[in-house]
C-alpha cells in the first residue's frame, strides 16, 4: 500500500511539473529575458507604432489662402499727411530713363526732363550754367538729384501741384526757414482756429469692453502716450476730455467735431462682440492588469501505538515539518505541511487525501491563480470661455499633510484631481491657437502626508475648429516574475515544481489627453 501511495503521489508530481513546463512553454514570448528587464528592441518599435497612431490624430490646421485671412484685418480709421519738400511722391511716375547730353544748358536740361516726366519744371533766375551727362538705365529723380548736386543746386518739390522748383542750394535753405517760421505762425493760427471751434458733448454706451480700456486707447490714439497739450499758453485746452460712467458702462466725450468724429470710429471697431469658445478635455486611463500564480502544498501525518511488552504503550505521531500535529488532515489545511507554497486568493485547484488505517495519510494540493482585468476611466471636463480669456476647471479634493518649522506644526493642503486650464485663441482662418495645461493628480491617503502622483500635459497648439485630437499621452508598463522555494529542493528538475510558488505579474497603464474646441 505505500508503494502505491508513493507511486501515485510521483505520477501527479510529474504530471504537474509537465503541465507547469506547457505553461511556460505557452508563455515563453512574454517571459523576462534573464539579462535584461526591457526588451530594448520590442520596446523601441511599440513605442514607434504608438507615436505614429498618436501623430495620425493629432492636430491639424485648416488649409486656407493667406489672401483671405488678411482680407478684414486692417481697416483705415483717420489719414494724417506730413509735409514733404523734397521727395517726389508719385511713385507711378517714376521711370528709368537714358540721358546723353553734352554742353547742355540747365534750362534746357529741364524743359527736357518735364517733356519726358510731365512735371511742371520752374527754375529761378540764380541758376545757369550747362550740364554733360551720359546715364543709362537710371531713375529720372535720381538723374535729376545727381545733376543739380553737381552744380550746387537744390529742389523744392510741391506734390500737390505737381510743380518742381530749381534754386541754389542757400535759396532752397532760406526758403526752408521762412516756410518753417511760415507754419509756426499758422499752427498758432491753427490753435487760435481750434480754441474758438465748438466743443461737443457725447456719451458712447459700451457693450463687450470694459470703459477704462477704451478710453486708453482713444488717448493714446489722439494724444500720443505723453498726453500733449492740444492748446496754448491763454489758449483753451481742445483736447478730448474722456470721463468714465462705471455704473452704466459707458464713456462721456467732450472734444471738437473732427476727434468726435474718429471716437466713434474707434469705438466702431473696438466695441464688438468677442466670440465665445467651448473646449472639451477627455482624459482616457486605461488599465491592463494580469497576474499569475503557481503553488502546492504537501503535508503528511503519521499516528501509532508501540507496544513495549511491559503492559506499557507509547504513542507517536509524525507531523508536517511546516505546521502543527494534526490527529487529521484536511485539505486547504495549513496544519501538518511538509511544504506550504499554497496561493492566496486562488482561484482554483485540487487535492488528495490518501490513507488506510494506520499507514501515514498524505496530503498533496496544487492551488493556481490567473487573473486579467482590463478598466477604462474616462474623464470629460468642459468649459465655456471667451476668445483670448483664461479658462479653469477643476475637481478633486484638498489633501491635508503637515509641515514642521521653528514655528511648530502646521496643517497644511495640496490640491489633487483633474484640472484643465486653457486660453484659447481664435486666428480668424477656422483654427484655434490654444495655451493648454491638464493635471491628472492621485493622493495616496493611506500614508501619513499623503504622496501625490502627478500626470501633467503643459502645451501650445493650433488645431481646426469642431476637430477633436490627441494632443498627448503617458504610457507604462510594469513586468515582473517572482519565485518561493524551499532550499535545493525547489531547484530539482521536474519535482523541484512541488517545493516552490511561481508568480508572474504584467501590468500595462496608459493615460490619453485628446481636446475638441468649438467657436460658438
């Protein structure tokens, strides 16, 4: 009988330890290579697969004309002209020309030029003397200018007329002065002009901006950033006199007709209505966890009598040599173990209980456990901001931790959840310009001083308008095999698998950030 006890009791051993050889034969594409712990070579090409499915639907910007975009980007609020003597403005008019004279008098030289140009040429009785010249391919004013500094002459140009005059260079100086002293005089004029001209009251109701803004603008606009002085000493002061009306937000001018004039205008165009953006964060974490586990257990006990032939009678009984004496053995039971590598938390398994009467009763039991778990958590954020304005959602909770100073101890919070943080931007061609900042932060509260695991995402972007992207990610992966044995019995080929525990854990996570914003 204990023959075949033993017997039996190896044929389940091997049979075991075969089936336990399948299995890593089965696996033995996702085992740990001994010399290293990353595949280095798999692990570049997933990660080359993953960037590519990233790219794919990534961020992608409206394809439209340059020319339309800059259609309505400028508009002409007020033209304001300077005054210049010297430089011809009609840039129409302006042509290459060849010249070939010889002993030619200066006169003549610009009856010539004013047939060619059609520019009303006069020239005063100081200037004479004759011109040699031979210019090819050369712009008429420049021809002109080369010539009349070679004979010390200057020009007087008069755009508005379209008359060009010819003097010596001190004619052209004196002149210059007296028509300088000339528009001194006639700004004082001007000013004399100003203070008498009637002073308008308006009030300006504003809608989409605030009336302090506009206001700054509009001085800027007419009085420069320093603020000048539009009147005289004695003079009544014409500049624009802006008073704010918080209350029903709205601006009080009080200026002449013309800068009453360009006020609106300004307004016109600054006072609109700013769109609206609606912007949708989904934070995808994905969790791909698998655990697998490997063990027996073996026990034995062994209860008689010997009799000694002197009416006296001595009990012994043989237990496991990792538990306690047990007068029964009962499978699942960790008393009288020879070995103890069961699982915990198993999943499945099987035992045997063998003896007769008082032969040793033996105990052998294989428990196994294999588990997958696949979870999605998808968070959905979602916020309405204005164009160009800061926007901020946030949920999670405000984890306590203390700090110790010379002050003594303190309480102290810390933010953890999700937060999104965007400003968008619309660029006016059906994309959005957007400043993005998304935290994805877990505490562990079972710890004093809870530690917080950060994910964050911090970017810029320009992506269409109703388009949803990635626009990030984060991936892990934790791989890992363990092994419990019993000392140079675990490490015996084939009935070594009965003397150790086997575990083999792969656990995968990924978080996912895609973005979708909308003009309203």
């Amino acid at each position: 009988m204990k023959a075949i006890k033993i017997t039996l009791l190896l044929t389940i051993s091997l049979m075991l330890a075969n089936c336990s050889i399948g299995k890593e034969k089965a696996l033995e594409g996702e085992l740990i290579e001994e010399e290293s712990l990353i595949d280095s070579k798999k692990f570049i090409k997933e990660s080359e697969k993953r960037a590519d499915d990233v790219i794919k639907f990534g961020p992608k910007a409206a394809k439209i004309e340059e020319s339309d975009i800059r259609t309505l980007s400028r508009a002409l609020i007020n033209k304001e002209e300077a005054k210049d003597y010297v430089t011809f403005s009609d840039e129409t008019n302006i042509f290459p020309i060849d010249l070939n004279v010889e002993n030619m008098e200066i006169r003549t030289f610009t009856q010539l030029l004013s047939k060619i140009t059609g520019i009303n040429f006069l020239v005063s009785d100081e200037v004479s003397g004759y011109v040699t010249a031979k210019l090819q391919d050369v712009q008429w004013p420049n021809a002109l200018d080369s010539v009349l500094m070679l004979k010390t002459l200057a020009k007087h140009v008069d755009n508005k007329s379209n008359i060009i005059r010819i003097h010596s260079q001190a004619t052209v100086v004196k002149l210059e002065n007296f028509e300088r002293q000339r528009r001194e005089d006639m700004q004082k004029t001007m000013l004399l002009d100003r203070a008498s001209e009637p002073l308008y009251t308006e009030i300006f109701k504003l809608f989409y901006t605030k009336p302090d803004v506009v206001k700054g603008i509009i001085e800027n606009v007419l009085m420069g950033s320093g603020g000048a002085a539009g009147g005289g000493a004695g003079l009544r002061n014409t500049n624009p006199q802006i008073t704010i009306d918080e209350r029903v937000n709205q601006l009080i001018v009080k200026a002449r007709a013309d800068d009453i004039k360009i006020v609106a205008s300004l307004i016109e165009k600054i006072d609109t209505r700013t769109k609206q953006v609606f912007i949708e964060a989904f934070v995808v974490e994905v969790t791909d966890d698998f655990e697998k586990a490997l063990g027996t257990r073996i026990g034995m006990n062994l209860a008689s009598q010997i009799d000694n032939g002197v009416a006296n009678t001595f009990n012994i009984r043989t237990t496991g040599l990792g538990g306690t004496a047990s007068d029964t053995l009962t499978a699942g039971d960790n008393s009288a173990n020879i070995s103890n590598f069961g699982i915990a938390g198993a999943t499945s398994g099987i035992g045997f209980l063998l003896g007769i009467g008082s032969a040793p009763d033996l105990k052998f039991e294989l428990t196994a456990m294999e588990a997958e778990g696949l979870s999605k958590v998808i968070s959905n954020p979602r916020i309405f901001t204005l164009d160009n304005q800061e926007a901020i959602i946030f949920q999670g909770s405000e984890i306590p931790y203390e700090t110790t100073s010379a002050d003594g101890t303190k309480i102290q919070f810390k933010e953890a959840g999700l937060r999104l943080a965007v400003t968008p931007s619309i660029v006016g061609d059906g994309n959005i310009l957007m400043s993005l900042a998304v935290n994805k932060d877990t505490a562990d509260t079972s710890k004093d001083n809870p530690p917080i695991t950060k994910s964050e995402i911090i970017t810029n972007l320009i992506t269409r308008d109703g388009s949803t992207v990635a626009i990030g990610g984060i991936y892990t992966q934790d791989k890992s095999d363990g092994m419990s044995k019993v000392p140079v019995l675990g490490d015996v080929p084939i009935l070594g698998r009965i003397f150790r525990k086997d575990t083999r854990e792969d656990d995968k996570k990924e978080l996912m950030i895609f973005i979708s914003p909308r003009i309203l």
